[in-house]
C-alpha cells in the first residue's frame, strides 16, 4: 500500500470512529443530528469512491504504459 493510501484510508476511518463517537455522546437524539450525520457520511463515502476512482485509473495508466 502506497503511504498515499494509508493516509487517506486513516483519515476515513478516524472521521467515521469520531461521528460514531459524537453520536453515541450527543445528548440530542432527534432526527437532526441523524440526518445530518448520514449526510455526512453519504458525502464521505462519494468523496472516497471518486479517491478510489482516480486511484485505479492511475493504476490502470501505469500498466498501459509498462506493457507498451
């Protein structure tokens, strides 16, 4: 794994530990804080999809080029 990756897959794991935590520790419980919650993590996830996205077509070019 590149360092590159490393730091992006640490990054999205410590902000869904800390929204898992923010959650469980929120003293309001209404659908808000959920809602908003979730739309934050849809948002991250897009965020990572297109990282991954840009990733394996980086891959993809480079492989491209070794064979030729």
């Amino acid at each position: 794994m590149k360092k590159e990756t490393k730091i992006v897959a640490g990054i999205l794991a410590g902000a869904a530990l800390g929204a898992a935590v923010a959650l469980i520790l929120s003293t309001d419980k209404t659908d808000d804080v959920k809602e908003k919650l979730s739309d934050w993590f849809a948002d991250l996830l897009d965020a990572s999809k297109d990282k991954l996205a840009d990733v394996a077509d980086s891959v993809k070019d480079k492989i491209a080029q070794v064979r030729h």
